[in-house]
C-alpha cells in the first residue's frame, strides 16, 4: 500500500494541518520522527538483484520507503541515542554511522519528494540564494559574507550611516534557536567587535526600508502576504513581535516580472516549496532576501486566508504543480 511519509517531528504543527487535509481527501499522512532513530527504531538497506529493501521500523510500525507515493522534507528533527549509551566517542560514532545509513536510504528512493533533502541543503546557503536570485533576474542588496574585519568595516562605511549606526543589518549563516537568529540592525558597539569576526563569519547586508513580503511558493503556484512593520519596534523582523506586524498583514499582488523570478529561483534551486521574504521599496522595486526550503506557512494562512495548506496536500498528491523526482528537472 502506498504511502505519504513526513519526516517531521512529532509535535510539527504544520505537519499536523497537512494531516487533516489530506485525512479529508480520503488519504494518510504518516510522520516519521527521526529523533526517534536508533533510539527506538532500526532500518534497513538491502541490495539485490531488482528492487532492493528500504524498510525502516519504528515501534511497532513498519514502513516500506520505497512504496511512499511522497515524501515531505519537514525539519527533520536529530537522531538521538539511549542515555545509557556511551562513552561521548562511542555515541558521536554511533550517530554518524545512523546519518550515513540514511542518507543512503533517502538516496535510493525514487519518489516524488517536497523537498529533496540534498537540493534543501544546497539552497539553504543564504549566499548562493542570493547568486540564484541575481541570475533570476531578481533585485538583491548589496551584501557582505566575510570573517575580514577590515572588509566588514569598509563595507559598512559603505551602506552611509543613520542615527549613528551604519545603515546595514547582520545575519546568521545558520540557524539558531534563540533570538540571536533574527536579522538585526548593525550597531555601532557591533563595529567595535568587528575583530571578532575572525573566529566566526557573518553576514552584513545593506538595510533596505519598505514593506515585508511573505510569498510562499508551492508548486508553481505562489501566495503572496505583505507586512508593514515599520511603526513597530522591530522593523528589520516581523518574527520579534507578530502579534504587532499582522495587523498590517493582507494579501499582495506580485509584479508579472517578480514572480517569474521567484519561479526561476525555485527551479535553479530543484524546489517545489520554498517561503520567499522580499522588501519592497516605496518606489515599488522588490528586493529578494532569502528562501526556506522549509518554511513556516500557517501564520500566513491565519492573517490573510490564503489557502497554503490544501496547497501543500494537493502537491504531496501531484496533483497540483507536480513535485520533483530525484534526477528530473
């Protein structure tokens, strides 16, 4: 019997919305929490002549992964070990050995996938999106990646100055659990901290002033929210007080021009779900700032009744959009 597979964890509440949607279309979702692996579940790869085993257990559940009619990409959550095993050498080597055992598994599936794993590591690099979307003919920022003190400071005397502070924001290569992962303004006790930049990259971005952009992408279809944050006390990241920012929040219309870029963005890319943020300016261009291959959507849904989550049941269906099979492009 196919299957629907979403690597999520448990408590995912997107995951959890995508469920019921398809439950309403007469169809199963089945969330597979890899936290729980090898904690409590095994796998197995066997080669053969023909089809090969790709079969993972979970407790009392079996799954044939290459039976899956789909497989959602959402956050995977880690691998995580007994307590009991150790020593630390013996549990990092224990975790390394299960990684490499599934990613060959996820390999050798031949499924329709949103997204790939391998295409989602490659486009959550926030400075190749930026190339892919300059390529795509989109606008971007004038940015900065660099652990050169010397570089960042001239970038920043670059972008001008306001009230005292350059006019530029930072970013995180990575992401990060706390608020030190939201975009933020450079200040001018940042510049003078400049020298550790040695010990760690950064990203430094001119600041560009106008309204938010939400534009989630599935398949080829694409709905779009804007935001104006600018009268609340966190301008540069509508996350820090949402409560504030959705009151701006409705529906946008993309440009004819914008949103054939975005889609060019997602097929360089090998997405078939990805959530845009872009700024516009007052004089109305749009400026591309990143791409998550994971993206939340809900609270998107909630302020503007953008139907995103039959969207995403009906691509794990292929029956909006299609979704990408390893190889096809």
């Amino acid at each position: 019997m196919e299957v629907i597979l979403a690597v999520a964890p448990r408590d995912d509440v997107h995951a959890a919305a995508v469920s019921r949607a398809l439950s309403a279309r007469g169809e199963e979702l089945i969330r597979l929490d890899l936290s729980r692996f090898p904690r409590r579940g095994t796998i197995a790869l066997g080669v053969e002549r023909g089809p090969g085993q790709l079969v993972l257990r979970d407790g009392r559940r079996t799954i044939d992964v290459s039976r899956c009619r789909a497989i959602w990409w959402r956050r995977p959550a880690p691998f995580a070990l007994p307590a009991e095993v150790g020593p630390p050498a013996l549990r990092g080597f224990a975790l390394a050995e299960t990684s490499a055992a599934f990613s060959a598994l996820w390999l050798s599936v031949r499924t329709r996938w949103v997204n790939d794993p391998v295409r989602t590591e490659i486009a959550s690099r926030k400075p190749h999106q930026l190339a892919v979307a300059a390529a795509a003919g989109l606008a971007v920022p004038r940015t900065l990646v660099t652990s050169d003190p010397g570089r960042a400071r001239a970038f920043l005397r670059a972008c001008g100055a306001r009230h005292g502070a350059p006019a530029a924001v930072l970013k995180t290569l990575t992401p990060l659990p706390d608020r030190h992962a939201f975009t933020r303004r450079v200040t001018a006790r940042d510049v003078a901290a400049l020298g550790a930049l040695r010990h760690a990259p950064v990203i430094l971005q001119e600041r560009v002033d106008g309204v938010d952009l939400r534009v989630t992408a599935v398949g080829g279809r694409l709905f779009a929210m804007e935001v104006d944050a600018r009268d609340t006390a966190f301008p540069d990241d509508v996350r820090q007080d949402w409560p504030a920012a959705a009151r701006t929040a409705r529906p946008a219309r993309l440009p004819p021009a914008v949103a054939a870029g975005i889609r060019a963005v997602m097929d360089r890319l090998g997405l078939v779900y990805g959530a845009f943020d872009l700024r516009r300016r007052d004089d109305g261009e749009h400026l591309f700032l990143e791409v998550n291959p994971a993206g939340q959507w809900l609270f998107v849904e909630d302020a503007t009744g953008l139907p995103i989550t039959a969207a995403v049941a009906e691509l794990l269906l292929g029956r909006r959009g299609g979704a990408a099979r390893r190889g096809a492009r």
